[in-house]
C-alpha cells in the first residue's frame, strides 16, 4: 500500500483530527458525568440530550456501512433482514424467561465490552498513524483490565437499577475486585514507566497522542465505573466518549473511502466530504431519531397485548444487539480485508 493510500486508509492520521479523541471529547465526556454526579436531578434531562444528540445518531451511522449501496445491501443482507429478527427474538426470549433485570444485565455488560473493543481500536488506529505497530499487549491489558475492574466493582455494588430500568448483576466475592484492581495498577504503572523510558530516549520520535489517548480511556472507566457511585451517571463519562468517537471516526472512514475520483457515485458519496461534518451527521441525527420513533410507536401500538414500556426496552435493547454484532462484524472484516490487500 502507497503512503497516500495507507494515509487514507487510517480516519485518525491527521494530528488535528486525532485532538478530538484525546482531548476534547474526554473533557467534555466527563466534564458532562461531574456535572450530573454534582446535580444529581438533572440526569434524565443530561441522559436524554446524550441519547438523542449522540447515542441514537451513532448508532444509525452503522447503515452507512451497510444500506447506501446496492453492492453494500448485498454483502451484508444477512445483517439487514435476519440479525434484527435474531436480535428482537432473543431479546424478547431473556425477557420472557428470566425479565428485564437480566436483559438489562446483558446489556451492562455487553455494552462495557463494546466501549472497551472500539476503545482498543481507535487506540491501534492512532498508533498506525503515527508509524508504530498497532499491537500493544500491554495497553490491552491495561484497557481490558480496567473494564473488568469497573464491572466487578458494580457487581459489588449490587445496584437495582440502571438507566431508571431495574436491573439484577451477579454477586462476586470483594477479592474479585482488589485482584483486578492490583492487576490494572500494575499494568498501568508498568506503561507508564515504559512512557517515562521512550520519553527520555532521544533517538526514537516521542508520540504524545496515542500515549494521551491510553490516559483518556483509563481515567473515564475509572471514573465512571469505580469514583461516581451511580451506575446511571457514571455510565454518562464513558458513553458520551463513545459516541462522538464513533459518529467522528465513521464519517473519517466514509470520507477517505468515497475519496477516489473513481469511486461509485451514491447518495452517501455525495453527503460526505471532507468538509461535510455537519451534514453527515445532521442526516444520522435524523436517521437515528426516526428508527427510534419508529420503536416507540411499534411499541405504543402493542400495547394492547403487551406492557407499552417493557416491550420499547425490549425494542431498544434489540436494536443494541443489532449495532454490537454488526460493529464487531464489520470493523473486524474491514481489518482482515486490509491485512489481505496489503500481504
């Protein structure tokens, strides 16, 4: 792969871009979570904002990998007509056979885990820009073990409700927690000595980005899963990170891939450019509020067989499901197809 081509393939090469993932979406990620752990009645006012301005429009930014193009449509119509119903089934199926507070468990935790996997691949993105080896065991270890950490910290907890839903964790043993505590510590005090030794060696170029990036993502799971003591608000720091990174990088990806001067004209080739921030996400804002209106009112129709609120947590958490599969599948054959082009 040439250097253009290599520099188009990675969304976070330019340093100004790379900014927002290292400073100014976690400051206000948890600037916004400290502001609600110190005004405790706004959350559902802040929580509300987060879904509508960012959560929702992230996740319809999926389909931009997957619907605007008849050559899309077909790779991946598996994941346009069966994973829903797959999706809404087996939602429905943890519901009916164990209630919500189990489907809302399931959703703590798988959603932990896609914060964490997108955390470790921007991570790697970063490097590559910068000219390093995107494999860095020690940072996954860091990263995973801090995840770990603020899931078993809840698990503590015991909370009964997350997101105003309630919600049943398992119980673990308090030595769960100080083990994957010390583990993290240690893995981290390890990076930083690491950092402190690549620092002072003058011969090798110093990144300060990706080291700034592992700093960010540490400091919001430690903070939002272990220091604020609601589940609910401490959720904010991590997840509105989440999505301003996601919404950020998939407009990056679709820019550098509609590029080409020869690349198919599409209605989404003509929506993004380099220049068409904005745009992009004004189309995804609204995208994302009809699907989920479209939930509420598949659910407000049911309600005559069905409890109205339960069966739109059933829906919502069917579309999660949704997005996390259709992220791990897509993201990860994007890398295998790179690795391929470029063997």
């Amino acid at each position: 792969m040439s250097a253009t081509n290599d520099e188009r393939a990675n969304p976070l090469a330019d340093p100004q871009f790379a900014r927002w993932f290292v400073v100014w979406i976690p400051l206000a990620s948890l600037a916004t979570a400290l502001f609600v752990a110190a005004q405790p009645s706004l959350w559902r006012i802040v929580i509300g904002a987060d879904l509508w301005a960012l959560s929702y429009p992230h996740v319809a930014s999926t389909f931009s990998r997957t619907l605007f193009r008849r050559e899309d449509r077909v790779e991946h119509r598996w994941m346009l007509s069966a994973l829903p119903l797959f999706a809404l089934g087996g939602c429905a199926l943890v519901v009916w056979g164990l209630g919500v507070q189990a489907l809302m468990a399931g959703y703590f935790f798988w959603q932990t885990l896609h914060y964490t996997r997108q955390g470790r691949g921007m991570y790697r993105a970063l490097r590559h820009a910068s000219g390093q080896s995107p494999h860095d065991p020690l940072v996954d270890v860091v990263f995973y073990g801090t995840a770990l950490w603020g899931v078993t910290h809840r698990m503590i907890q015991q909370p009964t409700s997350f997101l105003g839903v309630p919600i049943a964790l398992p119980r673990v043993p308090m030595a769960f927690e100080v083990v994957l505590c010390a583990v993290t510590l240690l893995a981290f005090g390890a990076w930083v000595l690491r950092t402190a030794r690549e620092a002072l060696d003058r011969t090798r170029p110093f990144d300060t980005t990706t080291r700034l990036y592992v700093i960010s993502q540490v400091v919001l799971f430690v903070v939002g899963y272990v220091l604020i003591d609601s589940p609910t608000i401490g959720w904010l720091a991590v997840n509105v990170w989440h999505n301003a990174q996601y919404l950020l990088f998939v407009h990056r990806w679709n820019v550098r891939r509609f590029a080409p001067a020869d690349a198919e004209p599409s209605s989404l080739a003509r929506l993004v450019n380099a220049d068409s921030g904005a745009r992009f996400y004004l189309a995804f804002a609204v995208a994302g509020a009809a699907l989920y209106g479209v939930a509420w009112v598949a659910a407000a129709a049911m309600q005559w067989s069905f409890d109205r609120g339960l069966t739109y947590i059933v829906l919502l958490q069917a579309i999660n499901v949704h997005h996390y599969v259709a992220d791990m599948v897509l993201w990860t054959a994007r890398g295998d197809r790179r690795r391929r082009a470029t063997a």
